[in-house]
C-alpha cells in the first residue's frame, strides 16, 4: 500500500498530538523558538514532565532542541505535520483550505467597516 512506509512516523505524530500539554506546546512555539524553561513556564507540572513532553515531540519530528551556552532552545519544525496533513487530506473531507481565496470572499460578502 502506497505510503506504508511512513506509518510508524505516522503513528509517532499521532501519538505526540493525543496529549493536550504538547499541543499547547506546539503552539506555543508556532511564534518563535523558546528556552525550555519558558516552554514549561505556563504549566502547573515539573521542568522534569515537560522535559518528558519535549522528548516526545523530538522523537516524532515535530521539534528540535538546541543547546546555546547554557540554555536549551526549542524550535517548531516547520514541516514537520506536512506527512499527517496529507494523510488526513487522503480522506478528502479534510480538504485544504485556500486561505487567499477565503479571504476574498470575506472582502466581497462582508460590508468594509472602515
């Protein structure tokens, strides 16, 4: 079967996005890389669990970590969702959305409010 060989990646992907504290992790740094310690800053748990969170998303591909002197960077790969976003467009119900095109018709349909 066509992509079979991507399907433990997959599966890491998958599993890594299951928790709440990891998405929130994501999106976090979708506006810039952050030290670890102000990644585990807006959590009520332990450097040591996030530490364990940040783990998981490295092993799935979603992040990376550097080490600069003496702190510990984390940054959001930036294609890293691209394999489950196709997998998920597969379905077709889970189609793109054309962000320009959207915003076009919103410019047309809605009245200017300035």
């Amino acid at each position: 079967m066509k992509g079979m060989h991507t399907a433990p990646a997959l599966d890491m992907v998958f599993a890594a996005l299951a928790d709440p504290t990891r998405r929130a992790i994501l999106s976090m740094l979708l506006e810039d890389d952050m030290a670890v310690t102000d990644v585990a800053e807006p959590f009520e748990m332990s450097l040591a669990a996030i530490s364990k969170h940040l783990v998981i998303l490295g092993r799935a591909g979603l992040i990376t970590q550097e080490r600069r002197g003496r702190v510990t960077w984390c940054k959001l790969e930036p294609d890293a969702l691209r394999d489950a976003s196709i997998w998920m467009q597969s379905f077709g119900q889970f189609e793109a959305v054309n962000l320009d095109a959207f915003e076009r018709f919103l410019k047309a349909e809605l009245p200017d409010e300035g």
